[in-house]
C-alpha cells in the first residue's frame, strides 16, 4: 500500500468527474509541451504517463474517471514536479488524506469539508447499515426460536 499525491480543481480528489475535472485534452496538452512527461513505453495505455528524471523515471497516472492526475509515494522532486505541473493546469496538489500543499510542497493544515452532498451521502449509508443491522439481529431472533428448545 502507498501514500498517492493528486492533482485535482477539486475540494476533494476522489469526488466524481464534475466540470471542475481535468479532461484528457487538457492533460495531452500539458505533456505535449512538457518533454519531461512522455507516455509509458513499457504500459502504452492512453492514461500512463512517466515523468522522466535523472534518478530514474517516475510513473504519473491520468484518471480519466476523476478527472485528475496522480502518483504513488513521490519522492521530494517528484512533488516538486507535480506541483508546476498543478500550476500550469490551474489545478491543487491533495494527499490521499484530503490535505492540500503549497507551491513550495508544504502540506497546508487546510483539509477537505464534506460538502451537504457528501454528509447525505454519509448518512443515508449509516441509515443503511442501521437497517442491515436491524434485519440480521431479526433473522437471527427468528432462527434461535425456530431451532433453540424453550425451557
């Protein structure tokens, strides 16, 4: 398991594709005129992109159901890189944790506020897991008086 950095317009980097999303022409534009970022040789698929460095090259991924970039455990050049390219795609850098950096690559204390959506979203699914809850302890009441000999 790793620690992902992404480059997203949203509050939030896992939130759906919205219009705030980074869409594929604008990232093939971005790499177009970045000859540091180039597709995978070694994964030709349209949304695996390497970042080519001096300490060896470096994976970068487009997520086209996000609408974001991001990378796995990058080191400091690495997030340094991905902040400029934050920046030219008038985009933020968010850690999986929802916590923001700045164009300097320190995290801000900022973090992600669910929005109404998201607290329903949240609640509905406790609601959810309340009534499974209810439906097992019925079914297994059920059982036990059905297959438990009373006294």
């Amino acid at each position: 398991m790793g620690y992902d950095l992404h480059i997203t317009r949203k509050d939030c980097w896992a939130e759906e594709e919205d219009e705030r999303s980074i869409s594929l022409a604008e990232w093939q534009s971005v790499v177009d005129n970045d000859p540091e970022i180039i597709l995978d040789p070694e994964n030709p698929h349209e949304d695996y992109y390497i970042y080519i460095r001096d300490a060896g090259n470096w994976p970068l991924w487009f997520n086209p159901r996000l609408g974001n970039i991001y990378t796995k455990n990058p080191p400091e050049d690495v997030i340094q890189k991905i902040i400029k390219l934050a920046k030219t795609l008038r985009a933020r850098v968010q850690g999986d944790d929802q916590e923001f950096y700045d164009l300097d690559g320190n995290m801000l204390s900022i973090q992600y506020e669910p929005s109404a959506q998201d607290k329903n979203t949240s609640s509905v699914s406790y609601e959810r897991y309340i009534w499974y809850f209810a439906a097992v302890v019925f079914i297994i009441s059920i059982i036990w008086h059905l297959f438990i000999p009373g006294k």
